[in-house]
C-alpha cells in the first residue's frame, strides 16, 4: 500500500490499516525507523497490557504446567 508524504510532513493511514491496528482518533502511536523501515506501533493502555500480559502468563503457565508471576514475566 502506498501513501504520499504531504506539504506539512503528514501521512494518511488508510482506514483499513487503522481498523487492523485498533486505532481511532486520539490514539497515541510509536513510531521508530529500523534502517529503511517506518514501524508504526499502537501504544497500549495499561488495561490493554494487562490484560495481553495474563494472556502471555496463562498461555506460559499451559506450556509449562506451572504459574508464572507477572514480575517474573519481565
């Protein structure tokens, strides 16, 4: 997919790709560069990454039949 840069140094996600990222007006993005890469990243909410961190420790705790603390996590 391709997009333009405009006159201000703007881009337009296209809609679709927003609706893939879960963003809507307001949301805070990350963005970096990896050499010749623009990532664009949605910024969890803390409710967002707690709520993917028991998803990792339930999924961690399937594969290892034991639990696994959140601190342990990181």
């Amino acid at each position: 997919m391709k997009v333009s840069i405009d006159e201000k140094g703007r881009i337009t996600i296209l809609r679709e790709l927003r609706k893939k990222l879960g963003s809507t007006t307001g949301v805070e993005l990350n963005l970096s560069i990896i050499k010749d890469f623009l990532i664009i990243k949605k910024v969890l909410s803390a409710k967002e990454f707690e709520k993917l961190s028991d998803n990792i420790s339930e999924f961690l705790k399937q594969e290892t039949n034991s639990p696994i603390k959140f601190e342990k996590l990181f």
